[in-house]
C-alpha cells in the first residue's frame, strides 16, 4: 500500500515540474486583429481572457488603433507595448494588421505570425489587398486565422502552406456540409439542385 502512494505522489511531483516548463516555452497570441483605415473590425480572433467582455475587446482594439494610426508601418512591421501586451503591427492600403503577444513573448515570433498572415492574406487576395476585397473574401480571411493560431498556439507561419490549406478547404465540395463555411456549403447546393434539375 505504501509502495502504490509513493508512485502516485512521484507520478504528481512529475507532472508538475514537467507542465509549467512546457507552458513557458510554447509562445501563445493573444489575439489577431484586422481593422480598416477607420479602426473597426473587419476579422478579430481572441485566444486570451484578458479581454472578457466585447466592450473591453472593442476598447482595445480603438486604443490599438488609435496609438498606432500616425506611424508608418507600411513598409515594415513595427513593434509597440499596449496594456502589458507586446503589438506587432503592419499596415496596407486601408487595411490594420495586427498581432498581439504578452509582455515577455519573443517580438520576432509574434512578427513572423504577423508576417505569415499579412502574406497569406496577399496571396489569397491575388495581391489586392484593400477592405473591399477582404469584406468579399472574409471566409477566407477567418479561414487563414484558423490556420496560424488555435487556441492561442502557432500552428503555422509560412504563407504559402497556409494559403493551400486554406485554399483546399474552399475547394473541398466533397466534404459533409457541417465541415463547410456557409458559402461552400451554398455552392454545394446550388450545385446539387441543378443536377437534379438536369435529371
């Protein structure tokens, strides 16, 4: 009996140690942000409590914008602190990107995130880069955000490997209608009614 106990504890001590190093070496995102020329909402994933509410969320996104709007990050990210939160930020057009880490992420891997999803926009926006293509396009764009980061977690950074992921999802009709955005899903029937009209 006392031999199953001291395992057990061993196994608990072990856990322990093991967990928190594993946590402080995964970087986490707190959020992603893409905004238009005015500062409002155009695709926004959060993966923090740090913001509960939307108000709080909204909140930041206007402090964001507005301590970031008189800078030139057109040509190159920029990197700024906001709230105990390191902002990398890039701008195109009338389009906002933004990526938000905590105060001791690493800049460069929040930049290659920021760098991953500006490029990979780009590329499924076929280079036109402006809120009237991304509005047209948001499935993609929400899509491109599942691809980078789940759950606060980097999952990819290359543009191109997100592009084609992404990319594969849109063109996937074969796959069951629950796994489809609304608008594949509406292309699916569309393009089964008309078969059957064909019939």
């Amino acid at each position: 009996m006392e031999t199953i106990n001291f395992r057990f504890r061993l196994l608990r001590f072990s856990e322990k140690t093991v967990s928190p190093n594993k946590m402080e070496s995964c970087p986490t995102i707190k959020n992603i942000l893409l905004l238009d020329s005015e500062g409002k909402r155009i695709a926004v994933k959060y993966y923090s409590e740090d913001w509960p509410m939307n108000s709080a969320k909204e909140a930041f996104e206007k402090t964001v914008f507005t301590k970031t709007q008189k800078t030139n990050a057109r040509t190159e990210a920029e990197i700024a602190m906001f709230e105990n939160s390191i902002v990398v930020y890039k701008f195109v057009q009338d389009l906002h990107f933004f990526v938000t880490g905590g105060d001791n992420e690493n800049e460069l891997i929040l930049a290659t995130v920021l760098q991953g999803f500006f490029d990979a926009v780009g590329i499924l926006l076929r280079g036109n880069v402006d809120k009237k293509e991304a509005l047209e396009n948001l499935d993609l764009i929400l899509l491109c955000l599942d691809e980078i980061v789940d759950g606060g977690i980097v999952l990819e950074t290359d543009s191109n490997v997100i592009a084609s992921k992404v990319a594969s999802h849109s063109i996937d009709s074969g796959a069951p209608l629950s796994e489809q955005t609304i608008g594949q899903a509406l292309a699916t029937a569309r393009e089964h009614f008309a078969r059957s009209l064909l019939k």
